[in-house]
C-alpha cells in the first residue's frame, strides 16, 4: 500500500514531536559499568491534537483513519511545528552506499548558508534531523550531520527533500481514531502516530 498524503487543510492545534531512540545498555555485575550500543531504528513519535474540527474536516480525519485500518496503513506527516525551508538549489545524494549521521550530497548553492540547526529533510523516505549549520563547498557539496542515523542508503542522485519533508508514520495502535463529537457542530480528536519502516 503507498503511503496516503495528509489533508492539506487539515492541521493539528497542538502536537507533541520525539524520537524514540534503539539502544540497548548493559550493565556488569561484577562492577557495575554499563555500556552503552546504538542500533539503526530510532523513530519519530507524535501526537496530534485537532480541536473543535468543522464537520467537513472531521469527515476527511475519519476516512483517512478509515482507509488507515488501524496500524496497517501509511501516511505522510510533517512536524506542524516547524516549517520547511526553500532549498538553495536542487539537493541531491552525492554518492550510492552511505550509512551512518552523514549524508554526502551535492546541488547545493556553492558557498551559501543551506541549511540551519534543527531544519528536517527527507531522503529515502526517511524524516532526518539536521543537527548542525551547514554550508555548502565551493563546488555545491555539502556534508550533512542528521539524526536519527540512515537506516538504509539512499541511491545516487536521490532527492533530497527540505521545502516539505515528511516522513511515512503509521497509527501507533488499532485503537486510535476515537473522536469526541458534539453533534452538528465540533468534531476533536488525539491521534499518535509512529513512524513506520
């Protein structure tokens, strides 16, 4: 199944944001001294409060949670709270088989300020934090620190997307999509989601 969009007029008004990190701390017991491993799978948790929704948009929160079918299904969803940025040219992978909280790119405005602190991206499908300013190199390269790590290498010349990035999120359980309606007029709901992989 491809992943749904998310009604474009249809915003949460409040939303909790998080990554959910994959490691795994072993403690000795003879001295106590712990070690700590990190695993590929961190993912993005979030929850999305709609308040006082009219009933036409209420209608489209109820298909798509319908058409979700509980964990099954996939949809796009963005960080409501923190808007994309025009890219400074047209951002591209460098180069095949990278791994890791790097990513090799190119396409980039040579020598501009591209990307800031906290910005997201998306490359693969997979929703990345950028955790440092980036400024691209005179040929238009740029290396690009991001968290969560790659969980899988995005190809040569793959897209790199910051004016709208998402990421592909399931519903956390088959229990959501419970809305609190007063009949005829406001329709509210709490819906979390996990990203999916």
């Amino acid at each position: 199944m491809a992943a749904l969009e998310w009604p474009a007029d249809v915003c949460p008004a409040s939303l909790t944001w998080r990554p959910e990190s994959n490691t795994k701390t072993f403690r000795s017991p003879f001295n106590g001294a712990s070690q700590t491993v990190r695993f590929p799978g961190t993912r993005w948790l979030c929850s999305l409060t709609f308040s006082n929704l009219s009933d036409e948009k209420s209608r489209r929160i109820d298909a798509l949670v319908a058409e979700l079918d509980g964990e099954y299904g996939r949809v796009k969803i963005r960080d409501w709270g923190r808007a994309g940025r025009a890219p400074a040219g047209n951002p591209v992978v460098s180069d095949a088989n990278q791994t890791g909280a790097e990513l090799h790119s190119k396409g980039w405005t040579p020598g501009a300020l591209v990307l800031h602190t906290g910005d997201y991206l998306t490359v693969n499908d997979e929703l990345k934090m950028v955790t440092a300013d980036v400024t691209a190199a005179p040929n238009g390269t740029a290396i690009i620190p991001i968290a969560p790590i790659l969980r899988s290498s995005p190809a040569a010349n793959a897209k790199i997307e910051v004016a709208k990035p998402y990421g592909i999120f399931k519903l956390k359980d088959n229990q959501q999509g419970t809305g609190n309606r007063v009949p005829g007029v406001f329709t509210s709901y709490t819906l979390e989601f996990e990203e999916a992989f």
